[in-house]
C-alpha cells in the first residue's frame, strides 16, 4: 500500500506557482531541482519519503508567498552543502554568488545549538538573525522549519519536543516580528501537541465544542453584516468565520484565569472591505446592528502593532453572547498573513541586512 504525504509538495506544485514568471526564472529553478535531486540520490526521511521531497515542499512554501526565482532555487538547494559532498566552490560555479550566498547562510543557521534556557534563547534569536545577513536566508529557513514540524511525529517522544520547544522559542518569535501571522500560527499549532499533549487536547476540544455551538448565530451574524454592507453601498470583498488558533487560545485561557465567559474571540467574524474609509462605516454598521461593549474596541488601524499588523477590533452583544468582529482591507489582511515577504520586491528593503529589516518598522506597514 503507497504511503501518503499530505505535506508534501512537488516540482510540478512548484512551477504551477511561478508560471507567469519569466523563462529564465522557471529554467533557473528547474536546473536547482535536477542539481538537488542528482545531489541528494538515495537520501530518505524518517517518514519514509526521498529528502527531495522535503527541499521541493520548502520551495513550494517559498513560491507560494511570492519569493524571488533566486530564493526558489536555494530552498531547494538548502541541504546540499550539509548533506551531500557538493561544497559552497561547487555551488558558485553552477549557480553563481548569489544563490550560493543565501545556501551558505542557510547553513549556517542550521549549525546553531539550542539549550532552552531563558538568556541563552535571546541570544540565539539574536545570533540567529545577525548571521543571515539576508532577509531571504530567515525566510528559507523558516518554511524549513515548517516542513519539518509537519513531519516531526516521525521523530521519538524526546527529540520531537525538544524540536517543538525550539520552534516555540526561536522561530515563532520571528515569523511575528516579521509580520507573518500564518506562518506563526502554523508553526505554533504544530508545536502545541508535542510541547504539551494534554493541554493541547483539551484546548482543541474546547475550541470544537464552541465552534459547534454557536455556529447557527455566527453564519446568521455574518449573513446580516453582509446584506447591510451591501445594501449600504460599501465595498465588501468578503466576510468569514475565523477560528482563534490554538496556541493563541490556550494563552488566554491562562490570561483570564480560565475563565471562558471573558474570552469572545474562540470563533470571530472577519469583514473584509475595499478601502480605510470602508472599514469605519462597517463599524458603523455593526454598531448599529449589535450593541458594542464597552471597552471592548482596539483600532489597530489608527494605531498598528509593532508588526505592522492593522485591523478594528470590537466586541458586540449577539444574541448567544458577545462576538468579536475583525475588519480590514484586502492589504492589511496580506500583511497580517504573509508580513515582510509582500514587500521583498521593494529594492531597498531586498537590499538591507536582515537585521535592520528585522528591526525596522518602516516595511510593516499597509
């Protein structure tokens, strides 16, 4: 019987993703692919499955959030120098400076020790980015990462955690400081089982059985908002359910005391619209539909994160109990999910060291 990957992508995955690109971007990342999979021959996983096919679902995970042909390619070289006979000379004379630079650094983060204790993880997080010197490298290794806690059960009880404990410390902290909310989530949800199986069981439990029960009031709240909205005139691009990360709704538990009546966001309306001016009047319109809470209102839009995240947040009284409602435009629900890397085409940002990225402000913002 054949063994299913479900994380799995491929070089065909990976050229669907990059087919309105040039000629010579699609040539340069299928020379990577042949270069990785000739280096890599015979070269399995604990899962069972070729090693390609973990280089293949990085680069996959690269395109998909729009990284340069150049990034590609080095996603699927990224273990060459660590794994295989080929060396940093080898890379230079095929694929030039450049992609070589970004595999060596790479590689170089790959060589860092962690050890879990509470000075030595700020340092590392600090070392870490330091050493990429490329805003590209920490994006390579970030979706390495993720690939790799997808696949973490294959590993035993004990290296398993420490993974787990390690992608806590070190890489979720960046992927928010970077503005990247999807990749934080995931790698968060990834982690949870492993750093703490009971507590995570129980908090998925949770978030299932709220789900279930108010999931009537919630379709018919967004169903209303959407009518007015349109009815209204403004320029609605979507409204969704979103549900609190796992992660994320484990924390607040723990912030409220447990207290479940003190948390409104386990399951949230999401109303996407076309522009700043359309988010206040859907406020308006929410307010008038549903009766606001007081103190319960944080305009992330007048007053962004330090991530540059932006969004209205407010809570109103449905008829099954308080629900928080997100608003934004289509940009700010980008820069929520995908971060820094939606602004990688801006020449000055692709041309500064990785740390003053990592430390800057400007290249946050919608």
């Amino acid at each position: 019987m054949e063994r299913s990957f479900p994380f799995t992508h491929t070089i065909e995955e990976i050229l669907h993703e990059v087919a309105e690109r040039d000629t010579g971007s699609k040539e340069l990342i299928q020379k990577a692919y042949a270069f990785s999979e000739k280096a890599h021959t015979g070269h399995m996983r604990l899962s069972g499955e070729p090693h390609l096919a973990h280089l293949t679902t990085t680069a996959f995970y690269l395109a998909q959030i729009g990284m340069d042909a150049l990034a590609i390619a080095a996603g699927l070289l990224h273990d060459t120098l660590e794994d295989t006979k080929t060396t940093a000379a080898d890379l230079k004379e095929v694929f030039g400076e450049e992609i070589s630079f970004l595999v060596e650094g790479v590689t170089r983060l790959g060589s860092f020790s962690f050890y879990g204790d509470e000075a030595h993880v700020a340092d590392l997080r600090h070392f870490f980015i330091a050493s990429a010197k490329d805003i590209r490298v920490i994006l390579i290794k970030l979706f390495d990462r993720l690939h790799n806690m997808q696949t973490n059960s294959f590993h035993e009880p004990a290296r398993a955690k420490r993974k787990a404990v390690e992608t806590m410390e070190i890489y979720v902290p960046i992927a928010e400081r970077l503005g990247m909310g999807r990749l934080r989530r995931q790698l968060e949800d990834l982690s949870f089982p492993f750093v703490d199986q009971g507590p995570f069981s129980r908090t998925a439990e949770l978030r299932e059985h709220q789900t279930e029960k108010r999931a009537g009031i919630l379709l018919q709240m967004e169903k209303d908002v959407r009518e007015h909205l349109i009815q209204r005139g403004v320029a609605l691009l979507n409204t969704e359910i979103r549900l609190k990360s796992l992660w994320s709704l484990y924390q607040k538990i723990n912030r409220k005391g447990g207290d479940l009546k003190l948390i409104h966001d386990i399951v949230a309306v999401r109303v996407i619209v076309s522009s700043v001016g359309d988010c206040y009047a859907t406020l308006g319109i929410v307010h008038e539909l549903y009766r606001p809470l007081p103190g319960e209102f944080k305009d992330y839009i007048a007053f962004p994160k330090p991530n540059g995240y932006q969004s209205i947040h407010t809570t109103v009284a449905a008829p099954d109990g308080p629900v928080e409602v997100h608003i934004r435009t289509r940009d700010m629900h980008k820069q929520a999910e995908f971060g820094v890397a939606l602004n990688l085409s801006h020449k000055e940002l692709a041309d500064l060291p990785a740390q003053d990225v990592y430390e800057s402000k400007l290249f946050f913002r919608s």
